[in-house]
C-alpha cells in the first residue's frame, strides 16, 4: 500500500534534496526521519541512479538504508564487469570491421577514472557510430547477439536477443545491458535540435573503440543531456555529480573547447545545466564560465534557471505538468509548434510512446499512456496525475525487503 500522494511527494521533494547536499558534500547529520521517509529516499537514490555513490560518502546511520546502498553497490559492481568485457568485444570486433566507435558518457567517464568501479550504474551502453557505419555497426552487434528493440530520432536501441527486464528497486545484476546506437549528439529544446556531434566525434577515430574528440568535447556532450533532461524534467542526480566530477578536471583550455571558444548564441542551452550544477556543487563551475554562457541564454530561460531546483526539473517533482519544457521555446514559432504537438501529435511521437509502453516495465499494464486526449486533459483538470517511473519506484522501495527494519 501507497501512503497518500501528497505525502509521497513531500516525502520525495524532502529526500531530493537532502541526497543532493549529502552528494556534494558529503558529512550532513542523519536525518530523524520515519520508516516511510527512509523508503521514500531510498526511492529517490535509485531513480536518480546515486545509490551505488552513496555508499562510499554517506554515513547515515540507519541500518536499513546502508544495506540498500551497500546491495545497490554490489549489483552495479557486477554489472560493470560484464559491461567492461562488452566493451571489449565491442572494441575488438569494430576494428576487425573497420568500424570507428565512440564510447559515450558513463564509459567514457569510468575510463577516465572519475568513479571508483561499482559506483557509477550504467543501463545502457552508449556508442557513437559516422552515419554511413550505422548499418554496419547495426550488423555488427546483432553478430554478437543483440537484436533491435526499437528506432527514435536520437538512436537505435538494440538489447539482448530473448532478454526480460528484471523488476524491482535501482539495479540488479541480472538487467540486461542494453545498447544504444548514435549518429548524432543532440537533444529537441523542447522543438528546436541542438547538436553537438561535431565536438564529440574525433576528427582521427580510427577502427574500434575511441574517446571523445577532447575533454571540453566530454563536456559538452553532458551539459546537452543533462539540458534535455531539465527541459523534459528527467535530470538526475547523477547527471549533475557527473558534471560536477568532470569540472575539477578541466582546464581553462577545456572549457573552450566546450563551444570551440565562439560566442554566437549556439550554447544557448548551457547555462541552466551549469547554474543547476553551480547551486548545489558552489566554486565547481569557473565564475567566467558562468557568465560566458549566461550571456548567450534567452532572458526567459536564464530568469527561471536561477531559481530551479533538483527536485522540480527531475522526477521527484511527482506530479506531471502538461506543458513541461514550454519555457525552453525560443520563439513564438517554437511554442506554436510545441503547442501543436501536444494537441495532435505526430505519428513519430505516437511511435515513440508505444515503442515506450512496450519496453519500458515501468509503464506497462498502466492506463494512463494509452488515454486518449480528451480523456487525459479532463483528469489534468480534476486532480494531479503523477508520474508512473517514480510511481514504480516508490513502490518498489515500498516492498523492498532490503529496506525491511
């Protein structure tokens, strides 16, 4: 049984945070905080993927809560060894093809040495392929026993062949490692694409596996996620302590590699990523740095990006908001056309959802996805309509007897 809805949501608003501060600087009092609070957090680190981090900063004490963390450590331990050896093969067998593959986001992160192994989870394996090596590196991993899920406008996700999902709460070692396939680095905000392909992808990749083009390159391609994230309000933790981690690594000279050093509005999307990244990680973010990218911001965007917390631009703000990332329009012609898309949607974004209903173990067997319009605008104007990922959380830490006293 759910405790009721608003208390779930001042429960999760109240852990966000607190994780939050406890992950930047790790050493806060253990909070006096009820059996259902405890679950409620432990709902949150696995949503916001910091579980497996936590277990070596925080220091709570409340024996349930490390045990969580400490299992949640494990599991992810385990999976990156079967990760590691993917990779590996992955490596192995695109230069075999002569394939030039780029190892994106966690991989990159973890071969840099930014985490200690087991402390980053990673649900999928991310590769960055030239658009004309995209049918090769699609055969490529169907010889290794991957088969296509489904196809979006980002990428193509490909997962183990008779693969099942595993239920329960954060990661399991038995979760099959997906992998998703790119052409292009970009996000829609929330209409509009932004691209950032041409500072990711080395200008002399060679067969098999390759890093980033630069650190500023890195950078960039984490700033663009974590600002589709703000906009479609997915941000997670651990997007932000990514960030964060890559910013004590960078030079001056890495930052300007970040936008290639222009200044002409094309990072329009920055800021609001690294003011978010400033307020709960303070001095991480160079203070030029700030106001370089403050200065290319639309003026709407930069006001509320001064004000946004974790916790309403990531799914512990538990309840959805119709016209989530409308604020993120740079033009009337933007809002019009993000208006019109949420009235009558494409067919391309009807697939997408039904290519999520049918994926995503979260949403199946839930009415609300399916509803047809009218249907979901009356509920919108009768009472909140929470979120079904944080609902499936919730519930899982709920039944979670890792979590039982």
């Amino acid at each position: 049984m759910l405790p009721p809805l608003k208390t779930v949501k001042a429960g999760l608003s109240r852990a966000t945070e607190a994780l939050a501060l406890e992950l930047a600087r790790p050493g806060t009092e253990t909070p006096a905080w009820d059996g259902i609070q405890w679950r409620l957090a432990s709902a949150v680190a696995a949503a916001h993927g910091v579980s497996p981090v936590l277990s070596g900063r925080c220091r709570w004490q409340h024996t349930p809560w490390q045990r969580f963390l400490r299992d949640q450590h494990a599991h992810v331990e385990c999976r990156q060894r079967h990760i590691k050896a993917m990779l590996k093969r992955i490596d192995a067998d695109a230069r075999a093809a002569g394939l030039a593959v780029v190892a994106l986001k966690g991989s990159a992160l973890q071969a840099m040495g930014l985490y200690a192994q087991g402390e980053r989870p990673m649900a999928d394996i991310d590769l960055l392929v030239c658009e004309s090596d995209a049918g090769a590196a699609g055969a490529m991993l169907r010889a290794i026993g991957y088969e296509e899920a489904y196809a979006q406008w980002k990428h193509r996700v490909f997962k183990p062949a008779d693969s099942q999902p595993v239920p329960g709460l954060g990661e399991h070692w038995d979760m099959p490692v997906n992998i998703e396939l790119h052409v292009r680095i970009q996000e829609r905000l929330p209409v509009s694409v932004a691209d950032v392909t041409g500072r990711v992808y080395p200008a002399d990749a060679r067969p098999g596996l390759n890093g980033y083009a630069s650190t500023g390159g890195l950078m960039s391609h984490l700033l663009l996620h974590a600002a589709g994230s703000i906009c479609n309000r997915n941000l997670r933790l651990m997007h932000l302590h990514d960030i964060a981690l890559l910013c004590a690594a960078m030079t001056a000279d890495d930052w300007r590699e970040v936008d290639g050093g222009r200044d002409d509005g094309s990072f329009w999307w920055a800021l609001p990523p690294l003011r978010m990244v400033d307020r709960y990680y303070p001095g991480a973010v160079p203070g030029d740095v700030l106001a370089r990218f403050s200065r290319q911001c639309p003026l709407l965007l930069r006001t509320l990006s001064r004000r946004q917390t974790m916790t309403r631009v990531s799914c512990s703000e538990l309840w959805l908001h119709p016209l989530a990332g409308m604020e993120w329009s740079r033009s009337a012609g933007d809002a019009g056309r993000y208006l019109k898309n949420r009235i009558r949607p494409s067919q391309e974004t009807i697939q997408e959802r039904d290519d999520m209903v049918r994926t995503q173990l979260w949403l199946q067997g839930q009415r609300w996805p399916t509803m047809s319009l009218g249907r979901r605008a009356l509920r919108w104007l009768t009472r909140p309509v929470p979120r079904m990922d944080m609902l499936y959380a919730v519930r899982a830490a709920m039944e979670s007897p890792v979590l039982a006293p």
